[in-house]
C-alpha cells in the first residue's frame, strides 16, 4: 500500500512539473516592420497623428502562464513622426519632450491578468521625462498561427489602446493647453506582430 501510495505521488509529482514545464512562456521577437506606436492628440480643431520609429520591445507571454508573461518597451524619443519636420522639432524641445534630456520613454510591466475571452491588462510603470506613473494597459490577442511564410515559427498579434494625459508626464506646460490649440489627452494604439520558433 506504501509502494503504490508512494508511486501515485511521484506520478502526480511530475505530471504537474511537466505541466510547469509545457506552460512557461516563451519569449517572441517583435517584428519591427509589423509593430507600430501610433498616438494622435486634438489641435484646435484637428487631430494631429504621428508615431515613433524607433522603438525595442521584450515580450514574453502565453495564455496558460499569465504570472510569467510580461511586456517591456523602451521608445526613442528623437524618433517622432508627424510628417512635419518643423512641427517635430518643436515636439522635441523643452516645450515638449525635451528629448536632449530625456530621450528615451519606457514601460516595464509588473502583471499580466485576463479579463475576458482574448481580452487582457498589462500592468506596469511607465515613465516620460522626469515621471513615472503606475498604467494599466487593456490589449487584445489577435491571435497565434503558424507563420505562413515559415511553418517552424508561430506569429502572434495583440493590439492595445490607451490615452494619456500628457501634462501628468511634463510634455508641454500646459500654455498650448490653456490656448486651446493642444489638448491634453492622447490617444495611442499600438499595434504588433511578434514571432518565435516552435
């Protein structure tokens, strides 16, 4: 009775690591030509949109092991694109970024939970110049496939939106604000592909 009671919890014993083991997280490559960061924030009566190009991403995730998923960025600043040079120029300088001083934005998870169906929040710090804010970020999975173009690696995709008040991280005084020619919130939805090796 002790052999079998014994054989029963070594069998449980590595059922369940085989299980840890099967569900750990893999870590993706993003795939910088399918990966964007794109924001966009009103002007008087506009919306000025724009994105940054220069950008490095850890992502580490899967479903059944959410305690050891996470999601780590660091953005270049200088990297900013509205189509217009001048206008980027002035989002670059004290008024703004003051990307001289602070080039680089970045956001490290803490936590990744489900909400429902393929909905998910990360959380985490992020921080903009001289603040760093605690953010929950929703984001869907789009989906994980093999690669049509190579069948030893899967592609996943996730989608996020936010808005950020960007007078909380010191982008900008809040003159152009009060003007009313900038407002203060910012819309940003970023957009990914990542792949990894089966």
């Amino acid at each position: 009775m002790k052999t079998i009671l014994k054989r029963s919890a070594l069998f449980l014993f590595v059922l369940l690591f085989s299980t840890q083991v099967y569900a750990k997280a893999p870590q993706w490559e993003v795939d910088p030509a399918h990966t964007a960061i794109y924001f966009s924030v009103n002007h008087i009566y506009s919306a000025t949109r724009g994105y940054f190009e220069d950008f490095k991403g850890t992502v580490v995730f899967a479903p059944d092991d959410l305690a050891g998923s996470r999601f780590d960025f660091e953005v270049d600043v200088k990297s900013i694109n509205t189509g217009n040079s001048k206008r980027d120029s002035h989002l670059n300088s004290g008024d703004f970024f003051d990307s001289g001083k602070y080039p680089k934005m970045t956001f490290k998870s803490s936590a990744v939970k489900h909400v429902k169906d393929n909905q998910y929040v990360v959380e985490g710090r992020m921080t903009v110049k001289d603040v760093t804010q605690s953010v929950s970020v929703p984001f869907t999975l789009l989906g994980v496939s093999d690669h049509p173009f190579d069948k030893k690696s899967e592609v996943a995709g996730f989608e996020a939106k936010m808005t950020i008040d960007r007078l909380a991280y010191h982008v900008g005084g809040g003159k152009f604000y009060d003007m009313g020619v900038v407002g203060k919130d910012v819309d940003v939805l970023i957009t990914m592909e990542v792949t990894r090796k089966k």
